[in-house]
C-alpha cells in the first residue's frame, strides 16, 4: 500500500481561504456536500476536514500527520506538536488576527487589573485563565458558544475575542484594553510523523508551495529591456524584492532586466521606468514565487 500524508484542512471560517491557497500552490481540493473526506488530486495525501479549534489536538495525536491551524489554538489545547512554517492568510486578509480583551465603550473599566473579580466570556477559556491568573488578577471566565460581542454587559463584563480588523467590535460598541496575542495560521505535524523521512519530505514540499503562493500575492513580474547607459538609473526606479535579473542581449549596448514588485506600485514605477530609459515594459502575472 502506497504512503499516504494524512492531512488536516480547518473546517469553518478558514476552509475557503485554505482551499484556495493550496489551489494556488498547485493542489485541487474538492470539498462537496457533507464528507469530512475532500478529494484532492495528489495520491500521497489524504485530507480531512478538522475544526482549527481541534486541530492540534488529533495532530497532536497522531490521527493526522500534519493540519493547519492558528497557534491560538495550539496554545489554548497546550499540545505538543512540530511548528513547520507560519502562513499568514485568513479569511478576510493578509494579516495575523488579535485575541483582544474588550469593554462596553462606556465602561469604567480601562485596564485588566480593573475586572477582578468579574465575569469574561470567551471561546479561548484556557489560554484566557492562564492569561489572568499570571497576572494575579481573579476573574471567572465562561465559555462562550458564539455571539459573544453582544454579551457585555448584560450576559458578561467583559469578553476576549478574536479580530482582523476590528469592525465587528466597533460595530457593537466595544472598546479593546488589552491585546492578550497574536495569532496565524501554522502549518503544524506530529512529531513522530515528521521523524519520518518521506512524510518530512512531503510535509516540507507542502510549506514550500503554500509559501510560495502567499508570496505571489499582490506582486508582479516586470521585465523590460534598457539601454547600458541608462541602467542605473533605470534600476534605481525598482523597489525589486531582490536585486533585478540583468541578462545580455545580442545588442552589446542593450540588457534585458526581470523583477518583480508590489501590484500597488505598478502604475507609479512603469512610468518613470519609461522615463529613465526602459523600452519593451512587460507586466505578468505571478502565481508562485520562491524565496
């Protein structure tokens, strides 16, 4: 019987998000209907649909050899599993997400040391405890099953609850007076499982490919030709991720140059290219880049 990596994909709020990367790092996963059990259009892996919140835990394991989830909720099972490479992606942005304690905006409470004695509502119970009581600050904590924005004041004093940009949180008048961490998503492996040669292998072709399709994100690729006499000052009109590929054209006069930039910037850096001497400017899409 063939090797096969037993892989985790977060069911939930990342499960789009997580899908299309690997989609873009090269993988087709088909999740449909009801099955935990998506196809994916690579033999030697085998996905199933984990909760990120339980994620750790069955890696942990060893049901699954590998998954991907926050290190929010590695820390909040406290579970014993190989860190592979953080991924910085999410269901809205680019950007890691914040586990913040939040008031009413009209509230008397400006600080942590202010809600002794009160009640928090959280879905990260454990991590939220070990938070106050290494501050010695005595609080009941409860579980929160959803919703928990609206609960202040009435249902809790206070909540910790995750953000990306912190819209929800406004939108229901809370005020943040602590950021207890920050979190994104991992790409996490058993232990035992990443001893093993060939799923050590798989696993770190896997971070490669998610990693090199994050890094596409939001870049381009340029490439033009230039006149030697204007070179500098054609390269000093690139921001390039590294230094520009310089190639020779049969014109002993004349060089090719390839880098890639930000898409932001595109439209300000190509007309100053031409200015400084580029001729040929052509944009091209990225889908992978390798750092």
């Amino acid at each position: 019987m063939a090797t096969k990596l037993k892989l985790g994909i977060p069911k939930g709020s990342l499960q789009d998000a997580t899908i299309a990367l690997f989609e873009r790092a090269g993988w087709r996963i088909s999740a449909s209907g009801r099955s935990y059990f998506p196809g994916i259009d690579d033999d030697e892996i085998e996905c199933m649909l984990v909760r990120a919140q339980e994620m750790a835990r069955y890696v942990e394991k060893g049901a699954l050899d590998a998954g991907l989830t926050g290190n929010d909720w590695v820390l909040e099972n406290e579970t014993d599993v190989e860190y592979i490479t953080s991924l910085t992606y999410s269901k809205v942005s680019r950007q890691k997400v914040k586990w913040v304690l939040c008031v009413p905006e009209d509230s008397p409470f400006q600080k942590p040391e202010d809600l002794a004695g009160k009640v928090i509502a959280t879905e990260l119970v454990e991590f939220t405890k070990r938070y106050f009581a290494s501050k010695n600050i005595p609080v009941k904590v409860e579980f929160s099953w959803g919703a928990t924005e609206v609960k202040p004041p009435t249902l809790a004093d206070a909540i910790v609850e995750v953000t990306e940009t912190g819209s929800s949180l406004r939108a229901n008048r809370l005020r943040i007076i602590e950021t207890l961490m920050e979190s994104e998503t991992q790409l996490i492996a058993n232990k035992d499982a990443f001893k093993d040669d060939w799923k050590r292998k798989k696993i770190e072709n896997i971070a490669l490919m998610l990693n090199a399709a994050i890094a596409a994100q939001g870049r381009v690729g340029l490439m033009m030709n230039a006149p030697k006499a204007d070179l500098d000052k054609i390269v000093a009109q690139l921001p390039a991720l590294n230094s520009p590929t310089i190639s020779h054209l049969k014109d002993a006069e004349w060089v090719a140059l390839n880098t890639i930039i930000d898409e932001t910037i595109v439209r300000e850096v190509i007309p100053k290219l031409k200015d400084a001497g580029a001729t040929g400017i052509v944009e091209y899409p990225l889908s992978k880049v390798v750092l």
